[in-house]
C-alpha cells in the first residue's frame, strides 16, 4: 500500500475547516453552552428566571420613566414598544459581540491544553446571548399584544431578517474580536466603548426621520447613505417595522426602501463574517502561544 493510499482520509492535526467544524462537533458546542449558563448561574437560587426579571423590569422602567414621565408617547405613539424593540436587539448584539472577543481568553485553559476547533468558543457566546435574547422577546412580545399587535406575515419576515442580519454581524465581529484580543489585550476595551455608542448610532431612542432631518440634504444624502450602511440600522428599523408599527396600525415613519437596506445590511454582515473567520483562521495556530 502506497503512503498516499495510507494517508487517505487523514488531515495535519490542528487544522481546521472553520466554520464546517462547529456543525460537525454539535455536542461539543452544546457541552461549551452549557458549561457557560452553568457557571454564570452558579449559586443563583431563580437561575433563569432572571432572564426574565430583568427584562419585565426594564420594560416597566422604560414605560413609566421615559414613556409616562418624560411624555415621549406624545411624540411616538406606544413609545415603550418603540424603544424596547430597538433595545432587546442592541442588548443581543452587545452580549454576542463582547462575549465573542473574550471567549478564547475565558477558555484559555481548553485552548492550551487541548486541540478543538476554536471557532466553537466565539459560536457558544452567540448560543448563549440567543438564550438571553429569547426571554427578552417573550417580554416584548407580551408587552406589544396589550398594545394590540397583529402582525402580518411581511411584519415576521423582517422580525426573522433583522435578527439574522444582527446575528451574522456578532458572529462575523465576534471572529474577528476574539482573534484580535489573544494578540492584543487592549482589543476587548476597545469593543466595549464601540458598544457603549451603538445605542445612539442606531435609531433605537430615536426616529431616524430625524436623522434625515439634519444628514439627509448634506453632500446630496451621503451622510444618510453612510448611516444606513450600518447594519445596526436597518436591523433595528425592521424590528421596529415587525413589532412596533402593527401596535399602531400604519406604517407611517417607517424610512423608505427598508427591504432594500435590510437586504444590503445581511450582505454587509456577510462579508464581515468572511473576514472575521478568515482572520480568526489566519491567527488559529497562534492562540496556544500566545495565551
């Protein structure tokens, strides 16, 4: 037998197909899962119950401090499930992309002693920020039926499209977060003041007509092409569409070409992903040595 019949069906140990590799070693990523939601719970008496305290709780805060105190519904009507509609996705985009950065620096131990695809680690924060995510629509989601939320089959469609975009963004940033931060320690501080503006470069406390108010007639509308390039933006905006406008009955406000965008914001995220697993991949056979 020939050493390449006998090499057949073998590959250098340590190399990995990316991505690929996390769909083939399923158990693997649901025992990271659930080792993450372990620990995080350790000692906890409700345990996940949580997940939905602390959503109740902000729904409330936001609908009697902001809501009723501030008079924001006068301005947008059923402004609580305007505004907590934009923030369960940034409070999702936010776990996800910094708990992406620091997954190979939490599971150092696992990444210098043995060998599994490191791209499970980045993949269960996103697993786990889902999980809290989930909780936190179930609260909307109540919050938007006493507001008289009927959707329509369009109103799902960008529900299910704003989370896919977000969810590609987190993973494809998250990639390239936790890639960066084994070399460069400084990377995780730097996501987190990037976290602490998306609220305000997203229409999530805001309409983005005013936006387009001051940024729509500068250089003919370049600035406003920027802000929508931002995938944050249309995200928001069709979670907004899905949730907040049939408590409202019209689609008035709603920005213009939203598909159009929405669809532009996915291929964005697409590309991110690309380049967030091809840098993670670039760097994998350092992760050991360094860490």
């Amino acid at each position: 037998m020939s050493q390449a019949e006998t090499m057949e069906g073998f590959r250098a140990p340590g190399r990995s197909l990316g991505l690929v590799e996390v769909f083939r070693k399923r158990y693997l990523l649901r025992l990271l899962v659930h080792k993450e939601l372990r620990v995080r719970y350790r000692g906890s008496i409700l345990g996940m119950l949580w997940s939905y305290a602390k959503p109740a709780t902000q729904f409330l805060v936001f609908y009697f401090a902001i809501g009723v105190f501030m008079q924001m519904n006068r301005s947008i009507p059923n402004y609580v499930v305007y505004m907590f509609s934009g923030v369960v996705l940034m409070n999702y985009f936010s776990e996800a992309f910094g708990n992406c950065t620091r997954s190979l620096i939490g599971n150092q131990d696992l990444v210098k002693k043995i060998y599994l695809p490191r791209e499970l680690f980045p993949c269960s924060s996103v697993w786990v920020a889902f999980i809290h995510f989930f909780p936190q629509v179930v609260i909307l989601l109540v919050g938007a039926f006493v507001y008289g939320w009927r959707p329509g089959l369009g109103h799902l469609a960008a529900i299910m499209l704003g989370f896919l975009i977000l969810t590609v963004l987190s993973l494809g940033l998250g990639l390239l977060g936790a890639a960066l931060n084994v070399l460069y320690r400084d990377t995780e501080n730097f996501v987190d003041l990037i976290l602490m503006v998306t609220t305000w470069t997203s229409p999530v406390l805001y309409k983005v007509q005013m936006v387009d108010d001051v940024l729509g007639h500068i250089h003919g509308g370049l600035w406003m092409i920027v802000y929508n390039l931002n995938p944050l933006t249309p995200a928001v905006e069709l979670f907004h569409y899905g949730f907040w406008s049939p408590t409202v009955g019209v689609n008035e406000g709603m920005p213009p070409h939203l598909w159009f965008w929405g669809f532009v914001a996915l291929a964005c995220s697409l590309v991110l992903l690309f380049i967030g697993e091809s840098t993670f991949r670039h760097f994998d056979g350092r992760f050991a040595q360094e860490l």
